[in-house]
C-alpha cells in the first residue's frame, strides 16, 4: 500500500462533520479491498476484517471521516454570507482564508479581512463578525445557497521534505490510513480475534458518530487512532510528541491500562517506535465514547503527532502513519 498517495486521496475529498458522504464513500472503497463486506450506516464506514467467529475477543479499529468546518447561517443585502462553526475553529485564522461553500453548486469564497491600515486594533472579532464574500449579489447567491449549507476551507494535499506533508483533514484521514496500512500489513495473516473496522463521523460534534456505531457493534475492546499534538516551535516539550518519532500510546484514568500497557509491550518487542501521551481525565476523542459503551469496553488511544490542529495547513510525517500502522498489526496478531 502506498500510504502517501492513500492519504492524498483521503484529504482531497471534503467532509465537514454532518456532511460527510464524499468522505465516506471514498473511503468505503479504499476499505472493500480488506473488508469486502464494508458499508455506510448512519453516515459511518464500517466492515469486518476476515471471518468473524464467536467466542474470540472482538477488536474495533477506529478513526474519524470527519473535518472541521463551517455553516451558511445569513446571506445580507450586500451579498456577503454569514457563518458559524461547525467543530472548533481558531479564529485567528479566518481572515483572508479562500473557502468552498457547497450548495446547488460549490462556489469559491474568501472570508472578508479588514487591512491593518483600517483596522483600529488587532484583535480577533467573535464568530458573529466574520462574513464571505464570493463576488455574488444577494439575490444571486439565493439561487445557489441556501441557509445550512456546509463551508469547508480550501486547499491541497501538499508534500514538504523529510517526508512530511500539509493539507486540509489530516484530523483524522491519516488515521484512517494508519487503519488501512495495518490491514494491508496484515492481510496474509491469521488472528485469533474479530477485527471490526470503523471510520466514524461527527466526532468534531461531540464523537456522535463512535457512540452510535460503538453501541452496534459492542466490542471488547476500542482503538480510537486520531491524532495529538505534534511539537513545533514555541510548545511545551512535555505536552507533545514528535514527528517522525512514532505514535503516542495513551494512558489516563479513562482508558484502559491494560490495552495502554499491551501496545507498549506490543511496541518494544518489535522495536517499533512510539512515545507516551499522559492525559488526567477525559482524551476528547473517541475513546471517551467506547470506554462506556453499553457494559463498557476496553478503550485505549493511538494517536499520530500532528502540526497546526485544526487549520487549512496541519503537518504531519508520513513516518508516524506507517509507525501506527505497524503498532496497530502488531498488537492484533498478539491479542488471544
């Protein structure tokens, strides 16, 4: 499998949370090649890896479809759309950003930016202050977009050196590739569990679509792959973890210890790299949501270090999806 162009084919295709088709339906295809049986309920990708045989333990691989974006929610007598957020937005970034906004038709837009020399002061509008202005009149844009229509920013899958690479949605798709090279590398082997695979939407909106799809499938025991916080220049070293240096494997008093300590030991008998990311509560994905799924399951973090969360530019190595993969493949042909 070759991960970097996987993954270029993954971020191309827009899916803002609650929008997600596009999304899925590319990577249900990318999924039938090892879940032939693979199909979209309720706006999520699910499909079972090999044959599955009761009384096995069952594993959930999981990883979020979606992305954050934005909302139509007011076209003004000037022609300019208002929004709001749709997952959470850092609204430093919003001036000048060239945006898509996908009604009856997707039409190119550029989020209004007062220049420095009029602007009184430097500070950051809320929400409420920011428009689009697409070049239309109002009443032209009425015939294209409608209140409730879905904005996603602009921009392409770009490599930059030292394997790495920048684009839109890598929160979370290269999670879903990290999901996929693992099945890649395990498709001529043979498990002694259930495999289950899910690439969940709406996880930007409060991890609603691992809550539902969890309940479903009632594992024994959940892997959220997402992604964490990748240090660059000006972090707390201690509150990150590298590039290119391996997954982070979570532990917090909301996971399990036990899976946390399997993939450590997983990790270094194979001598596959990865590093520790401690959390004191709740880890805000979708771990939160398996860990107390119906009578509960063992839930544990994989997460891949990621630059510039939640922007039109985040940065990651495509090491770290390789890395994660191999952890994940590894961890799988051990459990009994």
């Amino acid at each position: 499998m070759d991960i970097k162009n996987t993954l270029k084919t993954l971020c191309n295709v827009k899916g803002v949370s609650g929008n997600e088709k596009n999304a899925c339906d590319t990577a249900l295809e990318l999924l039938k090649e090892y879940c032939p049986d693979s199909y979209i309920k309720n706006s999520c990708v699910i499909g079972t890896f090999g044959e599955f045989i009761t009384n096995r333990p069952h594993i959930l691989l999981d990883a979020h479809i979606d992305q954050i974006g934005m909302i139509v929610t007011y076209i003004t007598d000037e022609g300019f759309i208002k929004f709001s957020n749709v997952g959470g937005l850092d609204l430093r970034l919003l001036p000048a950003q060239q945006v898509e906004i996908h009604g009856k038709k997707n039409i190119k837009g550029v989020v209004c930016s007062v220049p420095p020399h009029l602007s009184p002061d430097n500070s950051v509008p809320d929400i409420d202050g920011f428009a689009i202005d697409t070049g239309y009149s109002k009443s032209e844009l009425e015939k294209i977009v409608s209140l409730g229509d879905f904005i996603s920013f602009c921009g392409e899958f770009e490599e930059l050196q030292n394997n790495r690479v920048t684009g839109l949605a890598l929160d979370d798709r290269c999670g879903v590739a990290s999901i996929l090279y693992a099945l890649d590398c395990l498709k001529n082997s043979s498990l002694n569990c259930n495999v289950t695979v899910l690439f969940s939407s709406q996880e930007e909106l409060g991890e609603r679509g691992a809550k539902i799809s969890a309940f479903d499938i009632n594992p024994d025991i959940s892997l959220a792959v997402d992604v964490s916080f990748g240090y660059c220049s000006g972090d707390d070293e201690y509150k990150c973890g590298k590039l290119g240096k391996g997954a982070m494997i979570g532990i917090s008093p909301s996971l399990s210890r036990e899976i946390s300590d399997a993939l450590i030991n997983t990790a270094e008998k194979n001598n596959i790299p990865y590093q520790i990311e401690v959390m004191n509560g709740l880890t805000s994905t979708n771990a939160d949501q398996f860990s107390v799924n119906k009578c509960g399951s063992k839930a544990c973090t994989v997460s891949i270090p990621l630059r510039y969360m939640h922007t039109p530019v985040e940065v990651i190595d495509i090491t770290d999806v390789e890395l994660t993969g191999k952890l994940i493949a590894e961890y799988l042909k051990g459990v009994n």
